[in-house]
C-alpha cells in the first residue's frame, strides 16, 4: 500500500475531520472569549482596583537606551490569558456538563412495552378461554 494511500485513509477518516472542525471552532470561539475577557469584563475589574489595565501591568528589567528597546516582564498579558483560560475552561465544562445531562436524560426515559406477538396474543386468548 502506497504512503499516498494510506494517508488519504487516514485524512478522510470521520474522526479527524471531527478533530478539524473542533480545533477550527475552537478557534473562533477562543478569539470571541478573548474579546468578551478584554473588551467587557476587564475593564469593570480594572476600574474595581483603582484604573488598572491589565495588559499594562509590566516590569522593567532593563531600560531603553537609545535605539535599543526597554527589557520588560509583561505579566499583566499573562493574567489576561490565564483569565481568558478560565472562562473557556467553564464554558466548555458548562457545555459538557449540558450535554451528560441531556445523555443521562435519554438513558432513564423507560422503553415503551412491546406490543405481544400474534402467537402470544392468540396463547393468551386460548390460557383465557381454558380457565373459563
């Protein structure tokens, strides 16, 4: 089997095409989370603790000096991100948690009782009948 065989099965093959559009959405969805984080939610939180702007929170490690640009420890970017990784860790936890829910719904739901057969039926009838 040729390498170009074998790895056509492997790319058309549901689960990673599955894995494409789950790491595409995710994606997107990550840029939108970011956005909310930094657009709508760190500003309120920031104004809280007196006007701070977290993607400015940084530390100097060395200064500019010339043409030659300040040394600097940006870890207000980092407590963006990390907030940002929070809120998609409990948004996909709320999604997951939706969907077990709904899966655990569909289990406990009782199957309807299945209908007698003609012979069951007619034994039932002939069991009757003889009792009589």
């Amino acid at each position: 089997m040729s390498i170009i065989k074998e790895f056509k099965e492997f790319a058309l093959r549901g689960n990673v095409i599955d894995l494409a559009v789950a790491v595409v959405i995710g994606g997107a969805f990550g840029k939108i989370v970011s956005s909310f984080v930094a657009d709508v939610l760190m500003p309120p939180i920031g104004l809280l603790l007196g006007g701070v702007n977290f993607t400015d929170l940084v530390i100097t490690l060395k200064k500019a000096q010339g043409d030659v640009a300040a040394v600097t420890l940006q870890y207000g970017n980092f407590i963006q991100a990390v907030v940002d990784f929070l809120i998609i860790a409990l948004a996909i936890f709320m999604m997951i948690k939706a969907i077990n829910l709904a899966k655990k719904k569909e289990e406990e739901a009782p199957a309807p009782p299945l209908e007698p057969t003609k012979e069951e039926t007619l034994l039932t009838e002939i069991r009757d009948l003889l009792k009589k």
